[in-house]
C-alpha cells in the first residue's frame, strides 16, 4: 500500500522559515500544559497539520505559588489568539 501525499495550500511562513520561532516573543498568547513523554513532537505535528499562523512550542519550568513546588511544562503560544482557543478545543492530544 503506498502513502498517500496530502497536498496542501503552501504556506508563506514555512516558506521563508519563519512560522516558529526559537525563543518565545512576548506579543502570544500561551498556554501551560504538563510535560509528558514525546508530547512535544506530538502537539508540533498537529499544529504544523492543522493551523496556519505563528506559534511556539518549547519547554518552561513553573513554580506553584502556594507549595513552592516546581514542575517541566511545555509552553504553547500563538501569535493570533483564535488559533489558541481552537487549539485548545480540537487538539487530541490534550484530552489525556
């Protein structure tokens, strides 16, 4: 059986290389979720997939106020803020 290709409409920021950026700028909009094994390659390929803006995906250490306790994260940040609501909505991954 052989693959199938999905062709898709090109997208001008993975053209010039610029849809995700290596350090995490200040204008997203982020979200926090607990890091868990190979998660990250993971939540990359369904939004390289499924959305078509900026966003950021990469490692965070949180600290819990109350118990001062402190815990690996994976931050997620969108450029626009409706990616980050339908991601947060349709995102497989994080039903687990």
């Amino acid at each position: 059986m052989k693959n199938e290709i999905k062709l898709k409409k090109p997208n001008r920021l993975d053209f010039y290389g610029v849809r995700r950026p290596t350090a995490a700028p200040a204008h997203f909009e982020y979200i926090t979720i607990p890091m868990h094994y190979n998660l990250e390659k993971s939540i990359v390929r369904w939004i390289a997939d499924h959305l078509k803006g900026r966003y950021y995906v990469g490692r965070a250490i949180e600290i819990k106020s109350e118990t001062r306790d402190m815990a690996d994260v994976l931050k997620i940040g969108f450029e626009d803020a409706k990616e980050l609501s339908y991601f947060t909505l349709a995102c497989p991954h994080l039903k687990y």
